[in-house]
C-alpha cells in the first residue's frame, strides 16, 4: 500500500473517532510536534496541547468529507501546530519573532482560524452547560449527547415517570438555549 | 401557551428533526411548520441547535480519546512525553486497572461471604422465637457453660461455696446494686415465679440471693444476695435520682441481654410510659431480652430509671419505671422489715459524674448483675 493510501485510511478511521487510528498518528507525529514546541520556548505540557489541538483540526477536516490531503500528513501537521503555537506565543507576548522551521510548511491559515472559532464556541458550550449545574448537566448530556430515550433517563435519574423527565429536561433545555442563543448571536455579529 | 404545552410542541419537534415520526403525523407537522410560523422558527432554531449538539458532543468525545491515547501511548513508553509521576501515575494506574481490581475485590467479596455463609450455615443458630420475649429464656446449653464456668471458678477458689448443680436457670435479666452490702434492684416480672434465684457479677461468678420485696404492679423488686462469697462493694458510683428526666435527655443502660455484659444508648422520648403510664417514661433505645431490670442512666451517672419492657409492636421503643420508685420500694421495705433494712441509704450523689462515657461505663459494670432464675 502506498503511504498515501494508508493516509487516507488513517483519516477515515480519524473521522469515526476510532482509537487505533488516532494512535497511530499520535505515535508518528507526536515527537516532531513536541521538539518544535520545546525548542521554541515551549513546555512538555505546551506540545501536548498543541498537539492534541492539530489533531482536533485534522478530526474536523476529516469528518467534512471534502478534505484532500494534498500534503503529507507529517506536513499537515506540522504546519498546524507551528501556526497554533505562534497565535499561542503572540498572545502571551513571550514571543514575537519567527519561529524556525525543520519541516517544510503548507499553507493552513484558513484551517486554523475555523478552528480557533469552533473552538471557542464548544468551549462556550461546555461552559453553559456545566454553569447549569445537577441535574441539568447530566440530563441534557444523556438526552442530547448520549442519545439515550427519556424511559431509560427516566429510572437512571430517579424520576417516577418519563413525563416528570421531559418537564424537568424541558426546563433545563430553555435555560442552555438561552445561554446557547445569546452568545450564538453575539458570536455570528 | 402554557409549559405543557410547549413541552409538547417541542417533544414534537424533536421527533420531527430525528425522523422518527410516521409519515403522516410528519405531513401533519409540516403543514402546520408551514401555517404557523413560531412553530417553523423553532425547527430552524431547534435544528441548529440540536447539530451544535451532536458536533460538542463528538468533538468532547474525540478530545478525550486523544487524552487516553496520549497518557497510554505514554505509560507505554512509544512517545517521549514526561510520564506521569506521583499521584497522576497512581491515579491513571487505578483508572487503568479498576476494572480488573473491580473484579478481584468482588471475588475477594463473594469469597469471604461464602465462606461466612457456610460458617454460620454450621455454627448453632439463634433462637430468634426469644427475643420478643423480654426476660430472657437461657438456653441449656448455655446454662452448662454457665456450670462448666462456675466449677472452674470453684477450682480457682476453693472458699467459694459451690451452687447446687443441679439447679438449671431459666430464665434471666438484669439488675444492679443500690447498696454495695448487696441489695439489688431488678423488675418483678424477672423474679416472678422464682424458686431460685442466683446473680452474676460481670466476671462471671454467680451469687444466691432471695428476693426481699416485689411489686408486680410497679414491676419492681429488691433482691439482697444472701451467699457468704459475696465481698460487700463500696460506695455506688451511680445516685439514684429522685427528680425527673428532661425530654431528649440523652440515657444509657448496661445490661446483660446476652452472656455479656452489653452497653447501649439512646434517649428519654416520652415523659410516661405505655398508655400514658405515669409510672414509667418512653425512652429510644435498643433493648433485647435480658435487659429488663437492667439501670438507665443519665448523663451525670444517676440512675434515671429501670429498663422494664419493650413494646413489640414498635422497634427501640422501651419503657422503665422512674427511678423515684427505688425510693418508695425500699421505704416500703423498711416499713415491713424493722432491723435488716433500717440502715440502707441510697446514694443520690453521683461520684462519676464528670467522667467521659468510656470511664463511667468502666465504674458502673461491677454493679450491674445478670439475674438468672428457675
């Protein structure tokens, strides 16, 4: 199989979130990244966040289904990692010249600023709803995230019936839709 | 609109974004998303949300894969990330491990009760008929041991006058000294129908004694040991009190419900006794057979009353007759008897009382005797 092929393999498995393919990219990448960040005035626990944010870019490329790789993976990578960091260095000023490049560099500019926006909109959303507190949190998370039926929430949450679940999901609902909605706008403007 | 309503209308459009409606409701619904226009918003609305959903969802699901993959791919050494130390490596171990320690605890569990169950499966069983009863029926057995244990204690004091063997206890409670010369104080009921009547001290060596005086409508008796072995005590540690306890005042008795002498707690719930009893007052407390006769005491160590019967109906729930009743018992035994008694006084200072339980629990043992009769 040509290393090509493997790629896109590895990218399809990326996209279903399946385990042995993130590992292996995880495995082959993880020591570039990691020199890059800590030759430039990085830490251990800097390269594994950056790290894990490029494999978060390439996740969402891979689950759009219109990514091609034009590049090696190995570039890909790189390219977004070095372009995360240097935002992460400007914005903590402890950095502001270039960093230098042992990899060659594809252009991913775009890739990172949706990134950066999703980003920050999931974190949103993990702050909204974890602000709602118990039972809320779990709730909502077992309806809306773990797709489970209001029956079966019903008996996990104690609640004598699947009609007392709905009405207090229903609550719960209106609050983070609230919360959603505001910064959603405000986000969009 | 009102809440249930909207409950409704947004159950419906849920099912509708899901498809999981039959192809009519859904035509249905659509005509209506197309008429009402709310209701067309809030599918558009609700679509987007429920997709931001989905996508936080997977996007937390894939970020946690990455930490699993990094912290195991770690520990395995394949990338050179600081491994983890301290606590975070404990930690990550337990997570790693807790289903296989899960397992093995389990095991270890399933184990030690099967091997419980198969010793209690073969050890004798407890006469759980006895225990409504509240003086207790001692059993043969035990009252062999009691033999076996009086004879050794015979061996070790070749002095002490040997009980005639042949008598066999059946039935017993409690009591407990108000004069170190040996008068006790146990419930009637314990003594009713006594040929003989013998009392143990914790150490276990048994007395004769005779009962000196007994109201069965107080249920109260005055036992006295009449047995030369016995050494008179000194000053009781515990006062016998004349006033009534407070509600909620918090009560201990010791007693021997068993073989042993067995410590308990509770507190007076009730100021009168069963059907409004004025004699006795309402106290929660566990109490088995065998503690009938047996001391409660207060805080201070003063003898606040005598644990006297239990309602059946209704657990922790024990009756004891005010201890102010010592007091009229003895003065009616003085009025009958003119030499032996005169001089009997009882204590109404408490010498334990600013002791800490453990201690005055240590001071008030050797007064409390298990009552046994035939």
């Amino acid at each position: 199989m040509k290393p090509e092929n493997n790629e896109q393999l590895l990218l399809q498995g990326l996209a279903r979130n399946d385990k042995k393919a993130v590992e292996t990219i995880y495995k082959d990448h993880y020591s570039v990244i990691q020199s890059l960040i800590i030759n430039n005035n990085g830490s251990a626990d800097d390269a594994r966040d950056i790290f894990q944010e490029a494999m978060i870019v390439l996740y969402e490329k891979a689950r759009s289904g219109s990514f091609e790789l034009h590049c090696q993976l190995r570039t890909y990578i790189y390219s977004v990692a070095r372009r995360l960091w240097l935002k992460r260095l400007q914005q903590s000023r402890r950095f502001s010249g270039e960093i230098v490049n042992t990899e060659e560099v594809v252009h991913v500019e775009e890739d990172v600023e949706e990134h950066v926006k999703r980003d920050l909109e999931f974190g949103m959303m993990e702050k909204a709803i974890i602000g709602l507190g118990e039972p809320c949190k779990s709730l909502l998370e077992a309806f809306y995230i773990q797709k489970k039926n209001m029956q079966e929430i019903a008996s996990n949450f104690g609640y004598t019936n699947a009609e007392n679940a709905k009405t207090q999901k229903y609550k719960c609902l209106m609050r983070l839709k609230k919360i959603f909605f505001t910064h959603y706008k405000n986000g969009t403007k | 609109m009102n809440e249930s309503n909207d409950i409704m209308i947004l159950d419906a459009v849920e099912r509708y974004i899901r498809g999981e409606m039959n192809p009519d409701e859904r035509l249905h619904f659509e005509n209506l998303r197309k008429t009402n226009g709310e209701i067309d918003q809030l599918v558009v609305e609700h679509t987007l949300f429920l997709q931001q959903m989905n996508r936080f969802g997977e996007w937390q699901k894939f970020r946690s894969t990455l930490n699993e993959v990094h912290t195991d791919l770690t520990e395995q050494g394949k990338i050179d990330s600081d491994r983890l130390k301290g606590k975070a490596r404990v930690v990550y171990l337990w997570n790693k491990y807790k289903r296989v320690t899960a397992i093995a605890a389990s095991i270890a569990g399933i184990t030690a009760l099967s091997i419980s169950g198969l010793v209690w499966s073969v050890s004798p069983k407890p006469d759980n008929s006895k225990l409504q009863d509240l003086s207790r029926q001692l059993q043969i057995v035990k009252q062999d041991q009691r033999n076996q244990k009086t004879v050794i204690n015979q061996l070790q004091d070749q002095t002490k006058m040997p009980l005639d063997p042949s008598i066999l206890y059946k039935s017993g409670g409690s009591g407990f000294l108000i004069d170190g010369k040996g008068l006790l104080v146990t419930n009637a009921h314990v003594v009713r129908d006594a040929t003989n009547i013998a009392v143990q001290d914790r150490a276990g060596v048994v007395y004769n004694a005779v009962v000196a005086f007994a109201d069965f409508d107080k249920d109260i008796a005055i036992l006295r040991i009449q047995d030369n072995n016995f050494k008179p005590m000194g000053p009781l540690p515990y006062a016998i009190s004349k006033a009534t306890t407070d509600l909620a005042e918090p009560v201990f008795t010791l007693g021997y419900p068993r073989d042993e002498i067995v410590y308990g707690e509770g507190y007076l719930s009730a100021k009168t006794g069963f059907d409004g009893d004025t004699l006795s007052c309402q106290i929660a407390i566990a109490a088995n057979p065998g503690n009938s006769g047996g001391p409660i005491l207060n805080h201070s160590g003063e003898v606040v009353g005598i644990l006297s019967t239990r309602e059946t109906a209704a657990e922790g729930v024990v009756f004891a007759l005010q201890a102010k009743h010592i007091y009229k018992a003895l003065d009616e035994l003085k009025s009958k008897n003119d030499t032996l008694f005169q001089r009997v006084k009882l204590n109404s200072k408490s010498s334990i009382a600013g002791l800490d339980r453990t201690q005055q629990v240590k001071k008030v043992e050797d007064y409390v005797f298990m009552v046994k009769v035939n």
